[in-house]
C-alpha cells in the first residue's frame, strides 16, 4: 500500500479543511477566525488569501466542487458565502463574501453544501438546523430553521443525494434524518427508503446511541439508503431503514468524531485515536478492516518509533510510551521512562505510533467518485493535513492496531 502524503501546514490546529475541485487549492482554518487559502507549489503548500471578515473561531468550512463557492460557519454565530470575482481595482480575482443571517443566538458548529449546491445547512448550539437558500429577487441568501426535535447541540450535518433529506447527530445523544424540502428551490422527491411525503421539518428517523455518547458526526451512504454515525461511546452505528434497524460496531479505542463513506459498502471513520480506520460490511454484520495508518513504515516527523512491551502492532493514543508508563505505574507498580526512550529524550516519551500526533478533526474524500472514493484527507490538531490511499484495502487486514473489537 502507498504511504500517505503528509503536509506539515502549521504547529497550531487545523479545525476545519475543505478542497477545491481539482484539489489544487485547500481552504482551512488554523483554530482563529481568518480560513486561510492555500496553493499548492512543489511538494508544499503556501498561503495566497486570507478570508478574514468572522470576529470569532471558524468552526466548519465547505467548498462548492461545481460553483466554486465557499461557506465558512463560525461561533459568531454567522456564515459567509464566498465567491471569486474580479477585483475593481488591480483587476485579480479575489473572494468577495456575502453575509446569512442565520437568525441563531449560540454559535454555528458545522457547514455543508447540498449536492446541487443551491442550498446548505448550518448546524448550531440553538439546537437548531439553518437550511438557507438563496432569493434572486432580494439577491439574499434566505434561512429557514429545522428545529422542532433537536434537545441540545446540533453537532454535525450532511445531506442525502436527492438533495432533500438531512441528516443530523447532536449533542442529546441522537442521530436524526429530516425533510429540509424547500418548495421554491426542489422539485418533487422521488420516493425512498426514508419516506415518500417529505415536507419540510418531517422526521423520517431517529436513532439513539448505543451506550448514549454524542453523536459527533453523520454520513449517508453513497445511495442515501444507510446512514452512518459516530458517537462519543466509541461506536460507529449503520442504519438500515429499509431492513434491519442497525448494525453497531463497538472498539476500545478513543471515540471517533468524524467519519465518511468510500464506497457503499466501506467507510473510513477517525478522531481522537489519531489513526482513521476502513470499517466495511452489509446489513448483516460489519467490521474494521484495519488503519490505513501503516506504524512500520518511516513518519514524516523523522522521530524514532518506539516498541511496546504490551504489542508492537498497537497503536493510537493508547499505546504511546507516556500512556504505557502511567500504566505499568498502576497496574504493575513499575515507574520507569517511556519504553525505547533513552532518559533525557524528552520528545520519546509523548511521541505516538501514527501519522497524526493529535485528534483528527476531519476526515473527507479527495479523490474519485462518490461510490468509488479511492483517497481521504485529514486533519488534525497537530496541524497536518494527509492523504491516505484507501484502493488497496487487501493490505490492511493485519493493520488492526489499537483496534479492539467488542
């Protein structure tokens, strides 16, 4: 398996990403209210605008593939759609924002594009869903609230491929499917296995997490007939409305906050066990595959990989050499340096086995067809941005790692 491109773009977090079409340019905020642009240039990327007009912390950014727009949400509690235009006096294009008014009082969490790209949804802390649109004749991008099932934070959105239903996971432990059908701006749907009269606001399901964790993030089959959730109980949960109600896949690892599919069949999920993991199956079963994190192979940080005296072929936060030290002092009485750390080596002792050195913030397709997604990206806390190869899914059955199955 090819070993993933790594792109150290800063030493604070990358909260958000999102890429252009042809995946030259990559929009992402480092933990601050500016989303910065970059291009790449040789192996590296390099900033070339700064889109600054948020007065607090940019939660989510997506990019438009097809009109080239970008929506950033914030805790300010607004959103902008930017778009390229020619600048009037030097003449270069430049992105000029437009103002929602999403008529919310917490702050936006998480932004998304409808596949026709003529509306998105803003997810917020008012426990309430921003379905905006936009009104030629006012020339306004116009906000209607889903917000009759939510109780507490809306955490993450993403929408069906008829471009009406929505998926949402929250904070009261719940994922949800809603209708966000906007009569001016859809045509009829056809029917589905989620409902066939879908007016707005309808709720075409409900599922709770299986040991009652946040949903932190949700994801619709490249077909829309299954939905995918992550929740903060280290489950990843796939329900079938048309067959059986759900499938839950329980680990022992640190929970997943972020997940997307790669073909109908296969998913890759991440968060804070800094390692993204291919899960696959069907309506009968499903399991993970392994980490498309390969811990034998050279990291980009030139750091030396430590053994373990509990496994070699762990890894993820709970199998760094600080964590197994504070371990073996209480289950075994032993203080003792990090294991293959020499004393003195500072660096040794909090360096993991992966990629990533901290959570994984996000996780989205880079390349293929929705179906057919051959690469991911990610970022993360430790302000890399990487591309993972997850074609050759046959080498990662002994890739188990830290990945324990209940």
């Amino acid at each position: 398996m090819s070993q993933p491109e790594v792109y150290n773009i800063a030493q604070t977090p990358i909260t958000c990403h999102a890429f252009s079409a042809d995946r030259r340019e990559v929009a992402l905020s480092l933990n601050s209210n500016e989303a910065q642009i970059l291009s790449k240039q040789g192996h590296e990327w390099k900033v070339t605008e700064t889109l600054a007009e948020h007065d607090k912390l940019i939660t989510s950014i997506d990019w438009a593939p097809k009109s080239n727009r970008i929506v950033t949400a914030s805790q300010d509690r607004n959103a902008y759609v930017w778009t390229q235009t020619p600048d009037a006096a030097t003449g270069r294009m430049a992105w000029k924002p437009t103002l929602v008014l999403l008529r919310i009082n917490r702050a936006a969490t998480f932004v998304r594009w409808s596949p026709n790209e003529d509306k998105f949804a803003v997810a917020s802390g008012a426990r309430a869903i921003a379905v905006c649109s936009f009104d030629p004749e006012s020339d306004w991008w116009v906000a209607r609230q889903l917000k009759k099932p939510f109780r507490s934070t809306v955490l993450s959105v993403d929408w069906h491929p008829n471009n009406v239903l929505l998926a949402a996971g929250s904070a009261d432990m719940k994922a949800r499917v809603l209708s966000a059908y906007i009569k001016d701006v859809d045509s009829r749907p056809q029917p589905t296995v989620w409902g066939e009269k879908l007016p707005f606001n309808t709720i075409c399901g409900e599922y709770t997490s299986a040991s009652g964790g946040w949903v932190h993030g949700v994801a619709f089959s490249p077909s829309g007939d299954a939905l995918a959730f992550a929740s903060h109980d280290s489950t990843i949960t796939v329900v079938y409305p048309g067959g059986p109600a759900s499938v839950t896949i329980k680990s022992t690892t640190l929970p997943y906050v972020t997940l997307t599919w790669t073909a109908e069949d296969a998913l890759v999920a991440a968060g804070h066990d800094c390692q993204p993991v291919l899960f696959q199956g069907h309506e009968n079963g499903w399991r993970a595959v392994g980490s498309l994190d390969d811990t034998t192979a050279p990291k980009s940080s030139g750091g030396t990989r430590m053994g373990s005296g509990f496994g070699g072929s762990s890894v993820g936060r709970l199998n760094s050499a600080a964590f197994n030290t504070f371990r073996n002092a209480d289950t075994r009485g032993q203080s003792s340096l990090g294991f293959g750390a020499a004393e003195g080596t500072g660096a040794g002792d909090t360096e993991l086995l992966t990629v990533h050195q901290n959570t994984i913030t996000s996780v989205r397709p880079y390349e293929g067809v929705p179906g057919h997604i051959t690469k991911v990206s990610t970022s993360g806390v430790d302000g890399k941005l990487v591309i993972w190869n997850v074609s050759a899914a046959d080498g990662l059955a002994g890739r188990l790692g830290g990945v324990h199955l209940r």
